[in-house]
C-alpha cells in the first residue's frame, strides 16, 4: 500500500450484521487515522470476487473476511502465515512492502489470548472442541499452541471431525474426532458451533453430559452489545448461563471478536491497537 490507509473493510455473507465496522470506528478514531471501514457482501456463490476485493481493499489498507469466505481468502494470498496454513482459513489481510496480498489468522490470536485469561496462564489440560468448521480449526490452534494435553474435536457431521482431525494431524497438531453429542470430563471445552446465533437453539452440549473447568462459548452474547448490563455476570449466552449454574467458568466469544480485531492493528498500521477503546465501543450503548 502506498500512502496512508484510506478504505478497509470486512468481506463476506451476510455481512450487514458485522460488528466489526462498529469497533474499527472507533478504534481508527481513536489513533487518529481518517480512515473509512466499510461491509463488502460478496455473495456465498459468487465466491471468485472475494480475491478482487481483497486486493481492492488491501491497496487502501487491508481487511477482513468472514463467513462463508475464509477459506477461498486463503487460497488468494501470496504469503501466510503458519496459522493460515494450519488452519486453511484467512480473515485478516494486507499489503506487504512488495505487493504481495498477505494474510493471518487472527482468531487463533483472539482464541489464544482469552483463553490465557481466563487460564491464568496455566496450560489448558484436555480441550473439547465443539464444531468442526473454521473457527474450531482455529480454536484446536489455539489450544494446541497453549499447549493443551489433547485436542477432541465433537462435531454433528462426523466425517468433518475427522477430517479437521486430519488435516491438524498434516500439519504436525494432534486431535482426535470423537462422538456427537459430546460427551466426557475435559478442562476446557469450546463452542465453535453457530449454535446459539438463534434464541430458540438447542445448547451444543449439555453439561449434564461434559464435565469441564473452563467453557468458552465463541459465539457472544447479544444481550451485552444491546445494553448496559455488560458487567451483570447474568448476561450471556444460554450455554454460558447453564455452565456458570454448575460452577464452570465461562466466557462468551465478545472478548475474543474484540482481541482477534486487535490484532489486526499491527498487521494493517504497524501499531497495536487501542484495545479499550475497540472494547468500550461493543459493549452496550456506551
Ligand atoms: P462454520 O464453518 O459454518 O461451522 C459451523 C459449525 O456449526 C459446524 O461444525 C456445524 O456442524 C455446526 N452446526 C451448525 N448447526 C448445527 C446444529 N443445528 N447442530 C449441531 N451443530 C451445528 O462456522 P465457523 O466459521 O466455524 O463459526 C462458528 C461459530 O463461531 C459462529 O457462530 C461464529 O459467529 C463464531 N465465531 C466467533 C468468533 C468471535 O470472534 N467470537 C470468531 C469466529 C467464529 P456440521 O459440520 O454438522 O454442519
């Protein structure tokens, strides 16, 4: 990119519903950079444009790509990074120096950082993935790297387990597929299902079944980005809800969204973030 950053934005569909214009606003505001951050829907089936709009947005300054078009904006770049590769998944992209379209993902980052948290920084034990599409590639990632004893992997369709299980297995992380619904005692399990996106969803595992320590849910809790109440400990997902009835703590995916938008900064500006101010601009009508 030559000059300064003009135009990101988020690539995907649907993208209306995108939190991501909302916090980079704010964030770009804060660093003082007169930058725009636009949604770009690129249709599902229409899934050869997502290459030309990244490069249309990564000369202005770069972006992001959600669903379903993550692993499509993989393919598209000229350099990864090993979590790129790892998890076939890109949704943060650049211009390098040379031209090159570059891209991260930073989930695995987002993952990894709230899991630390919520860890006190000891290693994760045994991590119980729920799901088997992108985000529990970067969820096993992320467990993997916080050097967590085994990485499961329970998913609905269970050829895609196993082959999530494969693929990790390829590129040097071990994981092993296991029954749906989940079942077992583990220290930490994941929903990187998308259930829970609609209110009368089923819970994508019931803790009468797993028995964990620590449940990070990945989908957010739309109650906390609609109101104040963001700091009542009984707002939050159904599933984080029913884990912190049984004395498990649990986080829902709000944090992660705010740390994988974070570290983006870096990548696109050379700079960290201002991670309050990304926070603070999700969390209720403040
Ligand atoms: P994806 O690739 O479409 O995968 C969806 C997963 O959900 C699959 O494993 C699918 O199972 C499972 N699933 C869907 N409906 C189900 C049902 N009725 N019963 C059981 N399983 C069901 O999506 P993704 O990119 O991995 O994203 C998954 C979730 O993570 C989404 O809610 C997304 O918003 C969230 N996410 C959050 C963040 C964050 O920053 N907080 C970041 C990334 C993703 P099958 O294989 O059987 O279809």
């Amino acid at each position: 990119m030559s000059g300064p950053p003009t135009r990101l934005g988020v690539i995907g569909d649907p993208v209306e519903h995108s939190l991501s214009p909302r916090m980079h606003a704010a964030g770009f505001a804060a660093l003082g950079l007169e930058a725009a951050y636009v949604s770009l829907r690129v249709p599902a089936v229409e899934g050869a444009a997502v290459e030309g709009a990244m490069r249309e947005l990564a000369a202005t300054g770069g972006g992001n790509v959600t669903l379903p078009h993550k692993g499509r904006a993989a393919l598209a770049l000229e350099e990864m990074s090993d979590t790129v590769r790892e998890t076939g998944a890109c949704n943060c992209f650049w211009e390098t120096d040379a031209g090159q379209l570059a891209g991260e993902n930073t989930d695995v980052i987002g993952i990894a950082e709230v899991l630390e948290r919520m860890l006190d920084g000891r290693a994760p034990g045994e991590v119980l993935i729920l799901g088997a599409g992108g985000a529990a590639a970067a969820a096993a990632v992320a467990a993997d790297r916080l050097g967590a004893s085994a990485v499961r992997i329970a998913n609905r369709t269970p050829v895609r387990a196993a082959r999530l299980a494969a693929r990790l297995g390829r590129n040097g992380r071990e994981a092993r597929p296991e029954p749906w619904p989940a079942a077992g005692t583990c220290d930490v399990v994941i929903n990187a299902t998308s259930l829970g996106l609609a209110a009368n969803d089923p819970l994508p595992a019931s803790f009468d079944r797993v028995t964990a320590r620590v449940a990070l849910d990945l989908v957010y809790a739309k109650a906390r980005v609609e109101s104040d109440a963001c700091d009542d400990p009984a707002v939050g997902t159904a599933w984080t809800r029913a884990a912190t009835a049984r004395g498990i703590s649990a986080a829902d995916g709000l944090e992660v969204l705010v740390r994988q938008g974070a570290a983006c900064y870096p990548r696109w500006f050379g700079v960290e973030a201002p991670v309050e101010t990304l926070r603070r601009a999700l969390v209720g009508t403040r």
